[in-house]
C-alpha cells in the first residue's frame, strides 16, 4: 500500500492485477473447498473498499481509484466469474429464497451487489458497471441457482437510490433504437423483474424508454405452436424438455409481472400522455403482440 502513496499508477496497476488474478482463481476447478475460496474473496473484499484507501489518501482520490478498479474488473468478466463460482460452489435450491444456503453463498451475492452499491461521481463508470451488469448477469440459460437465489437476493439488495432513468440510459442507445442486451428470454426476465418492480417511480420519460426496451425484448418471446399428433408421438429429448420447461416458466413469469394491474395501467396511460413519442406507442403495440403471439388464450388472459 506504501507504494499506493509514492507512485499511484504503479500501485493501481498491481492492485488491478491482484485482484484481477483473485477473481479468476475463484473459478479454478482445483479450488476444491470453501476454505481455499476464502483467500480470494477477502482479497477481492478489502480492495474493492473504501475504508482501505481511506487512511492513504483523500475521499476524492479515493473514489478515483475505486472507479478505475472497478471499471477494469467488469470488464475483465468480473460478474461472469461470480456467477460461475455460484453454479459451481451452492448447492441447488428447490424455491425461491433470499437466505443464503451457505456463508460463501452470502459472500457471492455480497461481491455481486458490491459494485452496484458503490457511490461514483463520474457517471461513465457508473453507467458501464450497470450496462456490464444486466449484460453478464442475464446471460442465459439460467441455472436453479441463479434463478431461486441470486435473482431474488439482486430484487431485495438492488440500491434505493439507483433510479430507473440511470438503468434505462446504460441500456438503450441512439435513442432507444439499439439495447445493450441479447434479445433473450433470459434478458427478458431479468429486465422486466428489475425494472418493472420500479414502474411507480419512472418519469414519463423513463416510461417511454421503460416501452422502447421492452419491445427490443419481446421479440423473444416463443410463439405458440401446436403440436400435431403425429410430433407428440416422437421421442422426447430429455434436455430438450428439461430447456423449454425453465424457457417456458420465466414467460409465465414475465407476462405475470407485466399483467400486473398497476403495471397495465401505468403503461396504457402512455396513450394520453401528450408528448408521447410515435415510436413508444409502436412499442406498445409491438408488446402486445408479441404477447398475444405466444398464447392462444392471450385474449381471455390479458388485460
């Protein structure tokens, strides 16, 4: 740390590289315990802190330098190698919970959220934190684990004061004609169960941005399809069936959060918002299609 106070490049040069190094040692095959995981997320835990740096230098240079580590990790696959060391290291949840299974569980979900709990003045790292986020995190298919514990952990601990407008503008791009997310199902989930959480508190803007995503995303969504009797004859594929059943529950899911009542009725306002964009009303149109084209129910189900 000495060097920190001499020669501040060479000293964050190390300390990217260490906990770089850190990071991926968690997700070696050879790290056969909790106990050899341990070293690595304490590394990782007290050089990602603010009171570390605290007594070497000042809370603006300190926030600096949190900012340019953090920028280095999430470039580096730092949400990756955490989700990975979650589907390798906890065991299998059979519901959702928000109570660890295990300490080194309660440690990921710890260092996962870290970042998004850090205070940035520089809006750029911020932004790219929460676009490298919801990128990596959302990638799918998604394991027991991800699903029954990191998500609903990520719904409770997600910062109060992270606005949507913040999340909306690292996401969408050129004006909401691009999202910095793969049009998935996995995306979908994680997008909607996030943010459609936080509806009440969108400004009409956010609302409008909030539609232009979610039509990005919909086109997703599986469109129904009967099966004929002579394909429910053949053979089944085991994981084929195992696939379309997770795909098929975060759908549910998804249409569940977005039928919710106060949801509907926040999105069809947008219709008498007066300075409402053309292209958020075909968003909402696009929505509703895509909604329809996935049940054949749709109709009698759907607000």
């Amino acid at each position: 740390m000495n060097l920190l106070i001499k020669n501040k490049s060479t000293g964050l040069h190390r300390i990217k590289r260490l906990l770089e190094y850190n990071i991926r040692a968690l997700s070696r095959d050879d790290m056969a315990n909790q106990q050899s995981l341990a070293i690595p997320f304490r590394v990782i835990e007290v050089f990602t802190s603010k009171d570390t740096y605290a007594s070497l230098i000042n809370q603006e240079d300190t926030e600096k330098l949190l900012s340019l580590i953090w920028t280095h990790l999430v470039t580096k696959d730092y949400f990756v190698m955490l989700r990975n060391v979650l589907e390798k290291r906890v065991p299998e949840p059979y519901e959702e919970t928000t109570k660890p299974p295990t300490p080194l569980a309660a440690s990921i979900l710890d260092m996962l959220i870290r970042p998004l709990n850090t205070t940035f003045e520089d809006r750029v790292t911020k932004s790219l934190i929460l676009e490298k986020f919801f990128l990596q995190v959302s990638n799918g298919p998604f394991s027991t684990q991800f699903k029954n514990f990191a998500m609903p952990v990520i719904l409770k601990s997600m910062p109060s004061n992270l606005k949507p407008s913040q999340i909306l503008s690292s996401l969408l791009i050129n004006d909401g004609l691009c999202l910095r997310m793969p049009q998935s199902i996995w995306s979908f989930y994680t997008f909607v169960k996030i943010i459609g959480s936080q509806i009440d508190s969108m400004t009409q803007t956010d609302r409008q941005n909030y539609l232009l995503a979610l039509k990005h995303l919909a086109i997703s969504f599986p469109e129904f399809r009967e099966v004929s009797d002579e394909e429910s004859d053949e053979p089944m594929d085991v994981r084929e069936s195992i696939q379309h059943v997770d795909v098929n529950r975060l759908v549910t899911e998804i249409l569940e959060v977005i039928n919710e009542p106060k949801h509907v009725g926040v999105l069809l306002s947008m219709i008498d918002y007066q300075e409402v964009s053309g292209d958020a009303l075909i968003s909402l149109c696009k929505l509703c299609y895509s909604m329809i084209a996935c049940d054949q129910l749709a109709v009698n189900r759907y607000r």
